[in-house]
C-alpha cells in the first residue's frame, strides 16, 4: 500500500482464505505481520474482518444497520465501515469512501495505490 505522502505500508498475513459463492465469499485470515493490523484485530471485534462475509452495494453482510457497501461506495469484508477499504475511491480524504488502512496509531491512512499479492 502507498499512502497519499508516499510512505509505504505493508501488512502480511501467513494464511488468507476467501471461501466460494455458497460461503458469500466469506474471509478467513490469520498470521499477521506488519505495523497494526485493522482486519483481524482481536482488540476491538468491532473491526474484525476476519470471518466476515464479502459486501457489496446490492448484496448487505455487514452487521450494522446501514450498509458499509453503500457507504464506502465499495465492496469489502465489512463489520463496521472503518478500519480498512482497499476498494474505496481515491482522492476523496474526508469521507469513509476513502481507499484507506488505519495506521499504527489508529489514525485513518488515505491511500493513492494498493496491491494484494497471493503466493500460491
């Protein structure tokens, strides 16, 4: 990740499972290495995108009454709609829309560049 100053950010997890279609593309996510981690955070449940299912628009997982999806204009493993959004929008700072990942000191990072690798 590259945040909007140009400082990277990097969070690696040893093990990262999407399940299929009947499982709602559910995120299972475990071994993390890195700064702060803002989807598996065993800290404060409340941002725990571990065991989420996937949420988009049209199809609400998250377990709030409004729909993250709607909010943060993207699809992502929502339980509440902060933390992080690798699928938000870019350039837009102030809102939850923003592509974004809490930084160590649990502020909100705007990002300008993502990348998920997988090693198979």
């Amino acid at each position: 990740m590259l945040k909007t100053d140009d400082k990277p950010l990097e969070a690696e997890y040893s093990y990262f499972f999407v399940g299929n279609e009947s499982t709602e593309y559910i995120l299972t996510i475990s071994g993390f290495t890195g700064i702060y981690d803002c989807m598996a955070d065993k800290t404060d449940k409340s941002a725990n995108a571990n065991g989420m299912k996937f949420s988009t628009i049209d199809v609400d997982n998250d377990p709030l009454g409004g729909s993250c999806a709607a909010i943060c204009h993207s699809g992502w493993w929502f339980h509440s709609c902060t933390r992080g959004n690798l699928n938000g929008l870019f350039g837009i700072e102030k809102t939850f829309s923003v592509m974004r990942w809490t930084c160590a000191d649990g502020r909100i990072c705007p990002l300008k560049a993502t990348r998920i690798l997988l090693r198979i």
